[in-house]
C-alpha cells in the first residue's frame, strides 16, 4: 500500500490480500438484519470485554427484565451496548450516520457510561491528562499517542485518519476495517475505544448496504492474540483476514491458536 496512507493512519497491510467480493444490498436490509441478530451482537461484544453473562441473560436483559446474581457493572456494561446498538440502527437506518468524531463521541459517550474516567471526548479534551495503554503481556505494554492537554494532537491525528480512509480506499469494506484498526491503534478515547471503533465500523458497513461485523464470543482469544501482534508490528494484514472471516459472507468456524 501507499507509504503515505500508513504514515498517517500508522499501520499497513498487504491490499492486494483484501476479498472485495462482499455482498452489497440496501441500506434497509443491512439493518433488518442487524437488529434480527442483535442480542448476538451485545452478547459477542460482551464476551469480548470478559463480562460474564450469558446470551439468555443478555437477551432477558434486552427485554427489560432484571437478571439476578450479577454485577451492577456487568450489567451496566451489557445494558450500554444494546442501548448503543439501537442507537447506530436508528442512525443508519435515518441516513444520519457519518464516519466523524461527533458521531463516535456520541456512541462512546453511550457505551462507556458509568464506567470510563470521561466520556464522549478524546483524551485531553477534559481535565485528565494521564495516558493509557494496553498490556500486550509477555510484550509489554503498547503506548498511543500521549494525552495532550485540550486534545488537539488526537483531533489533528482523527482528521487526518479518515480524511486519508475515505480518499484514498476505495472500497466501504476495506475503509470500514480500516477504521476499527485506525481507532483501536490511537486509543482516543480512555476506555471502550475497540467497542466504539467497532460500532463506528458497523455503523459505516450498513450505510454503504453491507451486512455488519461481530466477532463471536468463541474467538475471543483469536481475536486478542490477532490485536496483540497487530500492536506489537502495526501490520494489519493478519487484523483485516480476521475482521474479514468475521463477515456474515465469508464466515468461518473458529480457528485453534
């Protein structure tokens, strides 16, 4: 790919290797679809974020009901992201969702209520000014870019991401999983930051009438192990074959690490 696109958005990854042969129907069915599958959506994305609870649960949750014996954060946790993918149906499905930071502050806002540091801002856009990072383990820990105070270093490194996304990838598909990799790799926001960039990525597939992204529960520790060494070398090649198995048109089973 361009060196200039992986300078700005700080990965690459072989283009050549992306399937463009994904399906591409009607704004309305990619969201049917959506919200017929999506207690399996909130209980993947919560597996993901180790929460405990299991698809039942989750989809008594759904329905309004309480569910005993568990953690008010847990539940919090899982009650967050069915309010957040309702919201990104109602969205798409109004031709209201844009691949902006207003449109992801508001998802993040929602989906890490009562449990991020700050919310629905980049990192020095408040008060805080600390730094996270991720433990990649017997790697370290990978460090994003630090937190400035009033955010504008994130703002200028956001705007120049998916400027260089939308202009230089042609593909919906490919400009999708460019931006979960582009949002999970700078770590804007303190928390929820794969939640949300798998949201935005969703939100931009059904815009463009192609079926959304989940990764299941079972692949869980693939997909960890996928993200560690995507942080470790910043090659995406292996991220994007991952996300793309992922597809409803080119699922497959789980893999054996």
């Amino acid at each position: 790919m361009a060196g200039e696109l992986a300078e700005v958005l700080g990965f690459h990854w072989d283009r050549a290797s992306i399937r463009q042969d994904v399906g591409v129907h009607t704004i309305e069915r990619a969201v049917w679809r959506y919200q017929h599958a999506l207690p399996g959506f909130v209980w993947d994305a919560a597996v993901l974020e180790g929460n405990p609870f299991t698809y039942p649960e989750v989809q008594t949750l759904m329905d309004g009901i309480t569910v005993g014996g568990r953690k008010l954060s847990d539940e919090r946790q899982v009650v967050n992201l069915a309010e957040s993918a309702r919201e990104l149906a109602r969205v798409v499905k109004c031709g209201e969702f844009k691949l902006d930071k207003p449109t992801s502050d508001g998802f993040q806002q929602i989906i890490a209520q009562g449990e991020a540091l700050e919310v629905g801002h980049f990192r020095g856009e408040g008060p805080l000014t600390l730094t996270p990072g991720v433990n990649l383990g017997e790697y370290g820990r990978y460090m994003p870019p630090p937190t400035e105070q009033g955010g504008e270093n994130l703002r200028r490194i956001f705007s120049r991401g998916v400027e260089a996304i939308l202009a230089e990838i042609e593909s919906p598909f490919e400009q999708a999983t460019a931006y979960f990799l582009f949002a999970a790799l700078h770590l804007f926001y303190f928390e929820s930051n794969k939640r949300t960039g798998r949201t935005m990525m969703n939100g931009h597939l059904m815009a463009h009438g192609i079926d959304a992204i989940s990764v299941p529960a079972a692949r869980r520790a693939e997909f960890n192990a996928t993200m560690v060494d995507f942080y470790r070398t910043k090659d995406a090649t292996a991220a994007f074959a991952f996300l793309t198995s992922c597809h409803p048109d080119f699922e497959e089973p789980p893999g054996i690490l």
